[in-house]
C-alpha cells in the first residue's frame, strides 16, 4: 500500500496460531462434530492449508461423511484442492510428480505463496539440518530469481526440481 493510502487507514496486526494450535483446533471441531479425528489426514489438511483455518475448516467439513474424515475425492478435481495432493506427493518423497502438478494447476498469482508454503514444510523434503539448509537456500534463491524471470512457473519448477535433488541427497 502506498504511504499515501496507508496514513488514511487503520491497521491491524491479526496474528495467526502455530500449526500445533492450529492442528489441536481443526482435531477439537472435528471431535465436537462427532467425526473420527484421523492424525494423518488432518496433518496433510493443515499442510495444504495453514495459516488458512477457514479453507481447512470447510475442506474437511466437504470430506467428512459418516462421522468419519476421508481423504479428499480424486475425481472430484472442482472441489480437492491441489495443495492437498501436493501435500501427499510430498510426503511420498515424488517432489518431482508435485512439481507437475503444480505447474499444472497454480495460478501466476499463487506462486508467491507456494515458495512460502515449501519453506514452512522443510521437513518434508528433508528430515536432516543440512538438507534443509540447502533447502532453504534453494527457496531463496527461487524468490529472488521470482522478481526477475518472464515466466513464474519455469522458475518454480527449476526451483523445485533443486528440492527434489536435496531431497534425494544430490
């Protein structure tokens, strides 16, 4: 916002929970609605939506029936998010499948918040400090290359297809 703007408004500084609040919040409304809180499922809603609780909140509340929580409905692509799917490619070690799949779904807009979200799960590309270093320095530089590049997209694949070698120890 310009200073212009800025001076005219109030601001407001709205904090957001950490993901352990925010994962101990989703598994309190899941257990008052009577659904079987499941520690894997909510783990991958809370990695494809945190900060987010809104969207988490109405994606499981989409994907509970029969008081149980089920993995979102592949063939239903209006509805699953892609995040929750990349969120499963991940956790799978196939940073490389993640990369085509996002590529293939996120928005120019949406780039931006796709290098924040690997960032805030390190520990899904490596579980050692000095992969995630590298990780992190992989991230950076991505973000940096991001203000440059015509095209977004070839950057976070490149930037991605750096996270799949660390991941895998190159």
């Amino acid at each position: 916002m310009i200073p212009a703007l800025h001076s005219r408004c109030q601001g407001f500084h709205i904090e957001t929970l950490d993901k352990t609040e925010f994962t101990a919040r989703i598994a309190e409304i899941l257990i008052a609605e009577s659904v079987e809180p499941n520690i894997d499922l909510i783990d991958t809603y809370v990695k494809a939506t945190y900060p987010d609780m809104r969207k988490c909140i109405n994606m499981i509340q989409m994907n509970s029936r029969d008081s149980v929580l089920h993995a979102p409905d592949k063939s239903d692509k209006g509805q699953a998010d892609y995040r929750l799917e990349m969120v499963e490619l991940f956790k799978k070690g196939k940073i490389l499948d993640a990369r085509k799949l996002v590529c293939s779904q996120a928005r120019p807009e949406e780039v931006e918040e796709i290098f924040r979200w690997l960032y805030d799960n390190l520990d899904l590309i490596s579980k050692d400090d000095e992969g995630q270093d590298k990780a992190i320095l992989a991230i950076k530089q991505g973000l940096v290359d991001h203000s440059f590049v015509a095209d977004p997209e070839i950057n976070l694949a490149a930037t991605m297809i750096k996270l799949a070698r660390i991941a895998n120890g190159q």
